[in-house]
C-alpha cells in the first residue's frame, strides 16, 4: 500500500469523499433547523402574493382618470391588509388602501400617500399623474402555488427559516447529523481539568476539535485521553468506533510509541492513507470500517487544525447533505515574500485586511511552527500555497481559504450613494 503512502492533499480529499455519504433525514420542528440542509424539495402552498395587492400606502385608482395630476377623486372605501374589497372602484372614484392589501375590482393602480392631498374625509386630490400597474405586487409574483421555492441541498439560513413559515412549514424534512467521537493520545499529556504540571503538554487538540465541530453544528463526545499503550489504546477506539466519525489526536506517526494505526487495523478498520503531501499536517492517517470514518489527525495542535479544516470538514458537510464541501477561498495580495520549497501543499496562518483599492491583503500572523497555536488564534486564513510553488514575492496575488471569525469586519465597508 505504499502508493497510498504520500498523497496530494486533493487527491486524500478525494479518497475521504469517495467514503463519505450523505446521511439520511429525519424531521425536525422549525425553530430547529438553523444550519441545518433540507432533505426534500420545498413547494409553495398557494400564489404568495394571493392576489394583486398594493406596495404602499396610498389610493387604489384607475388609470384612465388620472391621465394628468390635479385630479379630485371619492373615497368609497378603506382597504387594510387582510381585509377582502366590498366595492368596485368606479370613475372618479378611489379606495384607501394599505400596503399589503388586495387591489380592489375596478382599480388598476396604486397612488402613495405622499402624492395626494386630502381635502375632505372623503375626497382626495391626486398630485401626480400614474400608469397602470404603478405600485401593484401581481398575485403569484413571488411564487405560484406548487412551485419548488426551496430545492433539497439548500443550508437553512435566516432567509430560507423565513420562507418555510411563510409556505407554513412548521416542521421540515433534514439531513441527520453524523454523531462525532474525539480521542486523545499521548502519555505527556495533561487533561484541562487536571492541576497544572509545567513537564506536561497541556492537552488542547480535543477542545479545539470540538469547537471546530460545534462551528458546523455538531456537538461530539470527547472520550478522553488515552495512555500510549496498545491495550488502552484499543479500549477507547473500541467505544469510538460507535460513533459515525472518530477523530483519533496524536501517536498516527511512525514513533515507536505511535500504536494509534495497528490498534486501528487489529479492530478491523481499513486504512486508506497515512500520509498526505502537506505542511502542516503530514502524519495524516483515514481509514473506514463500514460506514465509520476514522481520522488519525497529527498531535501538533496547528496541524490538527487544519487537517481538520482540509479532510474532516468536507467529509461531514458531504454527510450533512451540504453541496457546498470546502471553505470558501479569496484572492489576497500578499503583504511579504515568502520562502516555499517545492514539494509539500503549505498553508500559512495570515491576518487579512481590505486594502484602499478594496483588494484584501494578506500577512503571515508570524511564526509558523506547527505547535504554535497564538498564530492559529490570530488568523483570518490559510494561504495556501500549492506545492510546486517556488518561493512568493510581496504583491504576489494568492489564494487564502477564510476560517471561522472571519465575516465580520470594523466598519460597515460602504459609503451611501451622493444623491
Ligand atoms: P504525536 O502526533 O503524538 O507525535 O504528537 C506530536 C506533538 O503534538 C507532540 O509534541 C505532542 O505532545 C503534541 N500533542 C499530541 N496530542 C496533543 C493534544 N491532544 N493536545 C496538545 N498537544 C498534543
Ligand atoms: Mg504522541
């Protein structure tokens, strides 16, 4: 298998979609589905809006009389949302209508309110002249009943949340989310909970791992830490191999106290790869055993990361019924040379600020050791830098893929428009 021995990061990528599929559905009410992906295809349950009705406030008129402004017409009626017309709007006559409100038989125009005067309870002069059509929202613009308004593979975001109240979906139709287990591994290390031991390494990659589930609405189990001793070893990865993914921490090196991949096989998990062509993160082990996923990720807290952010990611969001797999990259100017040698797919932790000319630029956040977690806490991205690359000039133009923290920005970035 040694061919297997030394992948592409695209080609690892594609040997874990190749075995992850999308999970199945189950129902959920509303006010749960947040982030989650619609199993089915969403239809409408009538014309929305049901009727021609008004966009302002204002006079439903007809056209015909209102060739000029300056015309005087008679209130016959009030219109509000929800309410049906009673009246047939006829010449030199008018209905008050608000927004949302059906157009009544007879009108064929809306007049807004800041174009008309009124001179007594019942008789309103219309400034402007109108066409026929002005300021009517048409029955079924929105959407015609039976329409598919929401297509299977949609994230349900704020929008889409309001869209199904409005076709009345109180409950929907979702892909289930994979149940997740996270192991450590390594005598060194020392649990957050344990009293500080300055010869430990305090144990991170669990927490981190979490959080970065939690981030694409996962919420996993942490089994705990596990000693570098194969009988131990076999004991947590026996209880995490339950779960649809297990995300083993550590020891899938080749040191002599790395058991993490002959436990794994002795458990009857076929491994796929164990190493991947990229810095940080080389020692990068996957296998499967029926539809389990198991990830061996590096120790090294950065590495961890991001092969988190490369492997295990898209794998979930394929499970989660997501179409979208990867993080969304932008080009960004970089702000300093930087040495790459030819070989390994890099990707440097950098800070990302929006230029005057509105181009993002793009800074290392510093040292890039692969256990230096401050330059990981400080990024926007990872540059990625494709591993033929030769060493990168400042200005060199380059592709970073954003990470989590990264949507916001200080200032609201746009200027109103002169008038
Ligand atoms: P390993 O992959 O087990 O060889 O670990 C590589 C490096 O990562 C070592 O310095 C470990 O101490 C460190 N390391 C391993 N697991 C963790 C963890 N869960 N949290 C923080 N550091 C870790
Ligand atoms: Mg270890």
């Amino acid at each position: 298998m040694s061919e297997n021995n030394n992948l592409s990061v695209s080609a690892a990528q594609a040997c874990v979609l190749g075995f992850a599929e999308t999970d199945g559905s189950e129902e959920i009410p509303l006010e749960r589905a947040l982030g989650r992906v619609l199993a089915e295809d969403v239809r409408a349950n009538r014309d929305q809006p049901p009727y021609d009705v008004s966009a302002m406030d204002g006079f439903a008129v007809r056209s015909a009389d209102l060739a000029t402004g300056g015309v005087l017409l008679t209130v016959i009626e009030d219109i509000k949302a929800g309410d049906l017309p009673k009246k047939t709007v006829a010449s030199g006559q008018c209905a008050r209508i608000m927004t949302g409100a059906p157009v009544p038989p007879g009108a064929d125009a809306v007049i807004r309110v800041e174009d008309t005067r009124m001179l007594t309870d019942d008789s309103v002069e219309i400034t402007v002249p109108v066409k026929a059509g002005n300021d009517i929202r048409v029955r079924g613009e929105n959407m015609r009943h039976g329409d598919v308004v929401l297509h299977a593979g949609t994230e349900i975001t704020p929008g889409v949340i309001g869209l199904l109240a409005t076709v009345k979906r109180a409950r929907v139709n979702v892909h289930r989310r994979p149940r997740v287990a996270i192991l450590s591994s390594g005598d060194e290390l020392e649990a957050l909970e344990a009293p500080f031991d300055a010869d430990k390494i305090p144990e991170s990659n669990s927490h981190a791992l979490m959080a970065q589930l939690q981030a694409l609405g996962i919420e996993p189990v942490r089994l705990g830490i596990a000693r570098d001793d194969p009988a131990e070893l076999a004991g947590f990865l026996r209880q995490g191999l339950d779960y649809d993914v297990l995300l083993v921490s550590g020891g899938s090196s080749v040191g002599v106290h790395d058991h993490v991949r002959p436990t794994l096989e002795a458990l009857g998990v076929a491994m796929h790869f164990w190493r991947v062509e990229m810095k940080p993160g080389h020692p990068l082990a996957f296998g499967t055993r029926g539809g389990t996923l198991v990830f061996g990720l590096p120790g090294n807290p950065v590495s961890s990361m991001v092969c988190f952010e490369q492997f295990v990611l898209p794998a979930l969001r394929r499970r989660m019924g997501h179409p979208a797999l990867f993080r969304r990259t932008v080009t960004a100017t970089l702000a300093h040379p930087l040495k790459h040698r030819p070989g390994r797919m890099e990707f440097i932790r950098v800070t990302l600020a929006t230029e005057a000319n509105g181009r993002l630029r793009a800074t290392s956040t510093g040292a890039q050791s692969s256990g230096d977690l401050c330059s990981m806490a400080r990024a926007d991205g990872l540059l990625v830098v494709p591993a033929e690359s030769g060493n990168l000039a400042a200005g060199d133009l380059v592709q970073v893929q954003l990470l989590d923290g990264s949507l916001y920005q200080r200032t609201a970035g746009f200027v109103e428009e002169a008038a």
